[in-house]
C-alpha cells in the first residue's frame, strides 16, 4: 500500500554525512576548535576522581589542540610533497596527536598508576570519538529531516 524511497532516503544521508566530512576536512582547525568542549567534557568524565573540574579540562584540551594544529603546520609541507599518500600524512598526525596527549596526562597525572592514566587516555578518546559521530549522526538526520543540502 505505502512505497518508502529508501535510495532516495539514503542517498540523501550519504551526502549530508559525504558533506560533513569535507566540511570537518576543509575547516579542520574550526572543527578542533569547536570539539575543546566535547573532548574536555569526556575527559572530564573519565578522569573525574582526580579533582579537575570542567574548565581546567578545556584549558588542558585547548593546549592538545594548540599541539595538534602546530604538529599540522609543520606537518603541511609533507602534505603537498605525498599529494597521493595524505591518508599516511593524516594517519601520522592523528597517531603523533594521541601520543602527545598520552604524555601530557601523564606528566599531570604524574602521581597516579601510569598504566591506568594511559587506558583512561584512550577511553576518554573512545568516548569522545562516539559521542562526536552518535552527535554527527543527529545532526545529518535533523538536516535531512528540515531538507537541508549540502549542495547549496
């Protein structure tokens, strides 16, 4: 009785997530900018038994993002020199960036078991992670829902 376009359901979701990815992609340092709250909030959460409130999360979580973008600048030139191999340059990158964030919770948390600092480092990035695409997923959904398009 009722016919569902699903192509058509779906081919509209697979742009809108195609064109949040190469916004995230094209405004990359905006979108770390815009994820310090998200990030600070998760690793809030998980290190919450070592007496750090929200902010001094986000000034921690500022200055990983500050590391990160300047690990990209210096990184850039390589970009260009691989243009067919920047999924390598990428993958460096994010590689280098949570092993400075492993270190820079562990010399704050210097006092406490370095084995459980590191697994609550990759938890806080698990969760984080999750949260960020459970949160991209709604937000593709409710722009479809409203009609919204990426080719505008």
């Amino acid at each position: 009785m009722y016919a569902v376009n699903t192509q058509a359901h779906t081919s509209g979701a697979n742009e809108l997530s195609g064109g949040l990815v190469r916004w995230l992609m094209d405004h990359f340092t905006f979108a770390e900018i815009l994820l310090i709250p998200l990030v600070a909030a998760c690793s809030f959460i998980v290190f919450r038994s070592k007496g750090y409130n929200y902010l001094e999360h986000v000034v921690l979580n500022m200055f990983l993002v500050s590391q990160r973008l300047v690990i990209c600048l210096a990184l850039f030139p390589l970009n260009h020199l691989f243009n067919r191999h920047t999924t390598i340059v990428n993958l460096s990158i994010g590689v280098i960036g949570v092993v400075l964030q492993v270190i820079a919770y562990l010399q704050l948390f210097s006092h406490s078991n370095k084995f459980k600092t590191v697994l609550q480092v990759l938890l806080s990035i698990v969760f984080s992670v999750t949260l960020f695409i459970v949160l991209a997923v709604i937000a593709v959904l409710i722009f479809q829902k409203f009609g919204f398009s990426v080719n505008g």
